[in-house]
C-alpha cells in the first residue's frame, strides 16, 4: 500500500464520523469547500515531508489525549494592560466572562452568532486565505479547521483602535477538543493590536486569518504558557497591502506539542511583515514553529526572529521560507533562529529556506544552536550568581533579542517580567 | 586570611601541571603582588581559587578565613568574599551591567542571610562609586562588558569590586590595557578599598601599579611555583633587571 493510500485510508478513517456544523448559506458553502479539500489532501502523515520533524498523530486522531488543567495561581499576563477581554472557554465563547464587545473603530462578532446568516462580509475571508496558503506547501489541518470551527470572533476595524482586543482562553475540561476561527479585516488606514493568551484546550486548533489592507497595520502579541499537557496547532493567514505592516509574535512556554505555522503574503508594495517567537521547553515539550512569507510585491520588508532555550529532552523545530516571486524587486528579507540548548538531551531541528526568483533583492538566513556560553556562566556566577539564577538571567538575554520585536514597550514589558517569572517558578 | 598550601594544578582534560606546589598566605590587612614571567601559572592560580572548571587539584590546599575554599561552588566562595579582577572580563550580551550587579549583590546577600538592597539604595550607590570611577550612566545600562574598550572592562571589574565589598580581592593584570589616568582611577578605586580586615593579592607585571598601590609583600612566580617572596624593592629589581637574575639565584 502506497502512501498516498495509507493517507487516503487514515483520513476517511478520521472524517468517517464527522459531520459539518449547521450554518447558513455562506458558510455552509465555506465549510464544505475546506472538508472538500481535506479529503482530497488527506491530513497530516508522519511519512510527509512538511511534517517531517513533528509527528502530526495525535493532532490528527479522532479524540483528543487527555490534558491536566493547570493552576491558575498567577493572574492573566496581559491583566494590567487596558483591553477589550474576550473570552473562550474551551473554544466556546463566554459572555459572562467577557467584556462588552463594543468599541470605537471596530466591530466583534461572534462566529457562532453569523453563522446562521445567509450572507455576511466575513465570506470574503473566512476560509479564502487559508486555501490560497494551501498552495504550495498544503496545510490540511487549517482546511480542517474552516470546515469544523463552530466559533470564533470576527473583527473589521475602520479606524485607530487604542485598546488591544485580548482573546483569553481557557481550559476547564481535561478533554475538550476545540477548534476556533477567527477573522479580521482592516480597513484602509486602520490598526488594531490583538492579544491571545491562556490554554485554549486539551487539544486546540485555531486558525486566524488577517487581512491588512493598504496603509493598515496589525500587532498581534501571543502567549501561550505553562500547561503542560496541551496540544496546540494554530495558523495564521495573513495578506498585506500596499504600505501595511504586520508583527506577530508569540512566547510559548511548556505544552507537549504545539505547531505554529504563519503563512504571509506580502500583495502590495512598501509592505513591513514581522513575525517572531521566543519559547522556553522543558522534558516532554516539542515546539514547531513553521513559516512561509511570499514576496509578491516590490519594496517590501519581512523578518523572521524565532529563539528557542530547550532543556530536559524538550524539542524545537523551525521550518522556515522566504519565498521571493519574480516581480517583488528590492525585497529585503531576514530569517533567524538560534537555540540554546542546556544539556545534550535537547534538540533543534531547522530547516530554513531561500527561494528567490527577483534578481534584485537582499535576503539573508541563518540558524544555530548551541549551549550556554560557558565563560559566561563562570563570570556571572564568580560574582555570587548562583548557577540556576544565571543560567535563567543569560536564557532571558538571549529570548529577549525575539521579545524585542515587539513594537509596544507596555507589551514586550509584559512578556519579559512574565518570562522572569516563570523562570524563577521553575528554579523553585 | 587567603592561606594556599602546596597547591598542586593540573588540566582536567591533558596531562599538563601548571601548579606545582604554591604556598602563600594573605593575612588581612596586606596587598601582596604576585610577578612572574608569562605562562608561569598566576591566572591559573585566580581561576582555580575561584573555582573555574577544567582544573584538576591533585595536592594541596586553600581556604578563607579557615573555609575551604576548594569544596565550595564559585558562587559560594563569592557568598564567603572571595573577588576576583579577571585578566580578560566577559562580555554577557543581553544582560544589563545594572542588572548583572543588583542580580550579584542581592544574591550574595541572600547567601549570607542578609537582607536584599531595595532598589533605590542600590541604584544610589551604584551611581556614587561609578562616578568616582568615571562609568557613565550608559555604561551601566549597557550590557555587561559588550563594546567597552580594554580599559572600560577594568574599570568595569573595579565597579563589581566596590560594590560587592569582597574581604578578598584578587586582581589580575588590572592595570594592563589602562591608560595613565585610568591607571590613576584604578588605584584610587583599589587603595578607597583598603582597610584592616581586607586582603588583597595582585597580579601585575609592572611596578607602575605597584608605585601607586603600594604592596606590603611581593612574590615571584616562575613554572608554577612562587619561587622568592619579598618586600616592594623586590619589584623595583624585578622591573629593572626581568627575571633572568632571579630564576638563576633560585634554580
Ligand atoms: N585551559 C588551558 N589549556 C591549555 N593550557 C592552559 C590552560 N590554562 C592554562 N594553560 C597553560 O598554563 C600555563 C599557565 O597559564 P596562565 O594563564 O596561568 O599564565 P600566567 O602566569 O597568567 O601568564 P600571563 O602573564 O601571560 O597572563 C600556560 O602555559 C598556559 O598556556
Ligand atoms: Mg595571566
């Protein structure tokens, strides 16, 4: 039996059971478009080269494996920043627990609630940028997601919005298996700034799709942390006008697997895309961050800064693609990712890739891993440092050039002084 | 105060001694210098009283103040006092100096059940000893070392030393790399140090450090051994006649 047959087998296996959500026209149409394409791409397969270095089974399996609830002994990291709260518990919407969802420059709608209309703006999105991220490199369980997502917010922003809308999740069930979807458009000239946080799930697939339209400008800061058992596998899809800029980044600390896949698409000229990550994985943590930008206009700009401190046997992997069409003159694209790694029981495994078909363009990559610089491990400790203390102080200094990216001082202080935190939790 | 008796060194990883047998007691109170020609063992000496890895002690012993010092971690012996000025400082990327230092004095203070320095007291006296040592205020936002010049480095380590008040300072080639009126702050720095109950142990190979922190007690050291102990006169025949005179006196 071929591949391909073993895949065909496992996904029909797999969606044998399954039935769409009820939703109204443009959605149902939506939906049975992405369970079309999952069965003809079939789900994730351990023998797939995308999926080489991060082992898609359980993502992938009928149930979700069982994930202890964590303590929620520390307050919410974006607790003491102003924001629009709103709140999913696992992967349903809370109204109680929610702010009212109103605010200047912008609309929030619940997916589950215009999922009954026969028409609505977010048809123009929701589920169009994840099948134009299928190609060339196929992601089926984002195609998953569009057909089986129930909820999920979806957000248009007109104007300059000041409060960052704060996604919170949370995980109450040992064995829920969510799926969210949410979509934003910004408008000519718009910005918003959207914070996620907390274990979305025992198993948690999410996809959001962006759309930043000319002169816009999207913040997106993320933070997924300390429960341990999770499964996570988000994507996010975004495309970029003229003169816009998207920055994403995510800290990650701790959980059995997450993969974290962000599919960029610079459409219009003079375009800024940043994405970055910084995690900190401990024993039984596998960490995959994979992303693909596509150079499709000239003048544009697209980083990638992804830091990874691994220990006790923890995994991280990058996968990472600066694609550069023919006509996206005067690129400037920059990749990095670097571990550190504290023992040798921890891996990193990378796969960063150029493909440039524009002659004038300045791209550059590079990835290392290596251990903790042991000169200045002695420095710091001769100084009366203890070992754990200095070991976490230079971790920090070295996820802090990922946290940098960060345009909002309030938020990158967020992530630091959290980061310190939990640091200083695990020394005990 | 600083008491070594028969320290023998080899590398953890060849079949190299350094050390061949070093004794030398630092009462305090005292600056005794430690001179000797290049490769001779004295920053191996530094490194292995402060604990660095890749030493291997296979004789001897050294302890502060009646502790042995060579069971303990070089946090600990820090925690106990012990300081030293390294011959080539680290740079740490990332890690502020302000951080580093408030990180380092709060936690040897932990170790000695003491308590923490608030903020403000720190910062208050940080910015007081860096000013007498000419450290700009940038200098301590950077991170630990990165970009400083040669001589910024020694300055830095001098800043570390006052404001970790160590009861045993060992400094190694401090002065090399200074110009003359770093030369000068360095001193000061050092000599504003001195008192009773503190030791001092230099490694220099000029006397022109020795002219403006003057040494109660000089050695030589020569292919891991200190082979002759004086007073600051024996510096001065040092720096006019090298080492030739001694080595052949002492083989
Ligand atoms: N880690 C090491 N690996 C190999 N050789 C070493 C190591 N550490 C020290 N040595 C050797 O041991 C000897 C003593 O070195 P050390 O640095 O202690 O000399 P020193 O007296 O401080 O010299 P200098 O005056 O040049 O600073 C030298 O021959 C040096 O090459
Ligand atoms: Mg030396």
């Amino acid at each position: 039996m071929g591949l391909l047959d073993v895949k065909q087998e496992a996904t029909e296996a797999r969606l044998s059971g399954v039935t769409l959500p009820e939703s109204g026209a443009w959605l149902a149409t939506a939906r049975a478009d992405a369970l079309a394409r999952v069965k003809t791409m079939g789900l994730p397969h351990a023998r797939d080269e995308y999926w080489k270095y991060t082992r898609p089974g359980t993502l992938t399996q009928a149930d979700a494996p069982e994930a202890a609830l964590y303590d929620t002994d520390e307050a919410p990291i974006f607790d003491g920043i102003e924001r629009l709260n709103v709140v999913f518990v696992d992967g349903v919407f809370s109204a109680e627990e929610s702010d009212d969802l109103t605010g200047e420059g912008l609309s929030i709608e619940r997916l589950a609630d215009i999922a009954q209309n026969d028409i609505h703006w977010a048809k123009e999105l929701y589920g169009v940028l994840e099948t134009k991220g299928q190609t060339p490199v196929q992601r089926p369980l984002a195609a998953l997601n569009t057909a089986l997502a129930t909820d999920g917010v979806v957000i248009r922003v007109s104007g300059e919005v000041s409060k960052p809308v704060n996604l919170s999740y949370r995980h109450r069930d040992t064995t829920s298996d969510a799926a969210l979807h949410h979509v934003v458009k910004l408008e000519e000239g718009a910005k918003v700034t959207l914070l996620e946080n907390g274990p979305g799930a025992a198993r948690f697939n999410q996809v959001l799709e962006v759309e930043v339209a000319d002169k816009a400008e999207f913040h997106h800061v993320r933070a997924q942390g300390r429960d341990h058992e999770r499964r996570n596998v988000t994507h996010i899809f975004a495309r970029l006008g003229t003169e816009s800029v998207f920055k994403s980044f995510t800290v990650t600390v701790n959980g059995v697997l997450t993969r974290n896949e962000a599919v960029l698409e610079l459409t219009g000229d003079d375009a800024v895309a940043h994405v970055a990550g910084a995690c900190v994985g401990d024993g039984e943590f596998h960490h995959d961050d994979t992303v693909f930008v596509t150079h499709n206009a000239v003048n544009c700009e697209s980083r990638q800064v992804f830091k990874k401190v691994l220990r006790n046997g923890a995994t991280g992997v990058f996968q990472g693609k600066i694609l550069v069409q023919p006509d996206a003159q005067k690129t400037d694209g920059y990749q990095i990712s670097q571990s550190l790694l504290l023992d040798d029981d921890s891996q990193f495994l990378a796969k960063p890739e150029l493909e440039i078909y524009a002659d004038d363009v300045a791209c550059s990559h590079g990835s290392t891993s290596g251990a903790i610089d042991e000169e200045g491990l002695f420095y710091l400790r001769a100084r009366g440092i203890p070992k754990d203390i200095a070991t976490d102080l230079m971790t920090l200094a070295f996820l802090a050039e990922a946290v940098e990216e960060i345009e909002s001082d309030e938020l990158s202080d967020a992530i630091i002084s959290r980061l310190e935190s939990w640091l200083e939790r695990r020394r005990g | 105060m600083l008491e070594i008796k028969g320290l023998k060194v080899k590398l953890e990883d060849e079949d190299k001694q350094i050390l061949k047998g070093v004794d030398l007691t630092v009462e305090a109170g005292k600056v005794h210098a430690i001179m000797g020609p290049n490769g001779s063992g004295k920053s191996t000496l530094s490194y292995v009283l402060s604990g660095r890895d890749g030493y291997e002690v296979t004789e001897g012993a050294a302890s502060l103040d009646g502790e042995d010092l060579l069971e303990m971690e070089p946090e600990e012996r820090a925690a106990e006092g012990l300081f030293l000025a390294f011959q080539y400082p680290v740079e740490i990327p990332g890690v502020s100096n302000m951080t580093f230092l408030r990180t380092a004095v709060n936690a040897q203070r932990k170790a000695r059940d003491e308590e923490e320095l608030s903020a403000a007291d720190f910062l208050k006296d940080i910015r007081a000893k860096a000013k007498t040592l000419k450290i700009d205020a940038d200098m301590l936002k950077r991170p630990v070392n990165m970009g400083f010049s040669g001589g910024e480095k020694k300055r830095n380590e001098i800043l570390q030393m006052a404001m970790l008040e160590p009861k045993m300072c060992i400094l190694d080639e401090t002065d090399s790399g200074l110009d003359v009126d770093a030369m000068k702050l360095v001193s000061e720095g050092v000599n504003a140090l001195r008192s009773e109950g503190r030791g001092f142990l230099v490694i220099t190979h000029y006397q022109r450090l020795l002219d403006h922190i003057k040494p109660d007690v000089v050695h030589i050291m020569a292919d891991g051994r200190i082979v002759k102990t004086g007073g600051p006169e024996l510096a001065l025949e040092v720096e006019e006649n090298g080492y030739a005179d001694i080595l052949a006196e002492v083989a």
